[in-house]
C-alpha cells in the first residue's frame, strides 16, 4: 500500500477538527467592550438598589447585560448594551412576576 494511502485517515481527521469547532465559534459570546462590573455601575446609576439577578445574554441579535435590581417592593430591569454601555432597557417587573 502506497504511504500517502496509509495516512489518508489520519489527514481527513486533522482537516474535520477545525471544520467541527465551527459550529461552536458561531454561537460562543463574543469579547465584550465593557465587563460586568463596569455595567454594574451604569445600571445602579440609573436605578439605585440592590442586584437580585444578573445574566450576560444576547437579546434581539445584540449582546447585553441585564439586571434586576430591587427598589423597596418593585424590580426594575436595566439592560446595558455589552459594547457601547448605553441602557437599552430600564423597565419594572409586576409582583411576583420574574423572567
């Protein structure tokens, strides 16, 4: 048997790996301007409180934060935008209504 056909296996194996992460690059989160304490600050700027919840998300085809910070007996929701910081949501949660 020829060496070239011998290897042929281990090739098509080595080519497959990279094409099979591909997949995984597409849905991984991609590098955020700002972190996750820095949209901490923005959102207790906008809506002082205690944060009960935070998620890293990609909402509407955009990467953002999102916090539930708790005013008293109310939830208000702020949404801060992972690249620019800008609040992309600020909304209040009915009682005992949750995400």
């Amino acid at each position: 048997m020829p060496p070239i056909v011998k290897r042929l296996p281990l090739l098509a194996a080595a080519l497959a790996l990279p094409l099979s992460a591909l997949p995984l690059a597409a849905h991984a989160a991609p590098a955020q301007k700002i972190g996750m304490a820095k949209a901490k600050a923005i959102a207790l700027k906008a809506a002082p409180g205690k944060i009960v919840e935070s998620d890293f998300e990609k909402e509407n085809g955009a990467w953002r934060y999102s916090f539930d910070i708790r005013q008293g007996q109310r939830t208000h929701e702020i949404g801060v935008d992972a690249y620019t910081g800008k609040i992309v949501e600020s909304s209040y949660e009915k009682p005992g209504e949750s995400d």
